[in-house]
C-alpha cells in the first residue's frame, strides 16, 4: 500500500465515523468531517498533509509518477 491510498483509507475512515457520531451521538461531530475535508482541500494544492508523513514514518511507500521515474533513472 502506498502513503497515497493509505491517507484515502484514513480520510474515508475518519469521514464515516465522525458522521456516524454526528448522527447518533452530537451534531458536533461533523466538525470533524468539516477538518478532514478542508485538509484535503489544502493537501491538494500544498502537497503537504500531516497523515502522509504519519503513514511514511509507518513504512508506507510514496507513490512515484512515471516522469519522477524517467527523472531518477536520467541522474543515475
């Protein structure tokens, strides 16, 4: 498993239990899902997201792009 589909994992994750929560316990819940979504958001245009470098530290892998490949096999 990559860092990429494991931060999917732990954002679906988080997404239904605070929802969950949200109906059967308190509506306070989905502030929660409010947090996960705008980090998400901000992940997406900054590269930077606090679960990738907690799932790297776990011994995921990053996912490579086929130009990062092409790029790493040009310096070698």
């Amino acid at each position: 498993m990559t860092v990429e589909r494991g931060l999917r994992l732990v954002a679906g994750i988080f997404v239904l239990l605070s929802v969950t929560l949200g109906v059967l316990h308190s509506g306070y819940w989905l502030f929660l899902t409010a947090f996960v979504g705008l980090n998400l958001f901000q992940s997406a245009f900054s590269d930077w997201c606090p679960m990738m470098w907690v799932l790297g530290k776990f011994g995921l892998r990053r996912c490579v792009s086929p130009e990062e490949k092409n790029t790493v096999k040009a310096a070698a």
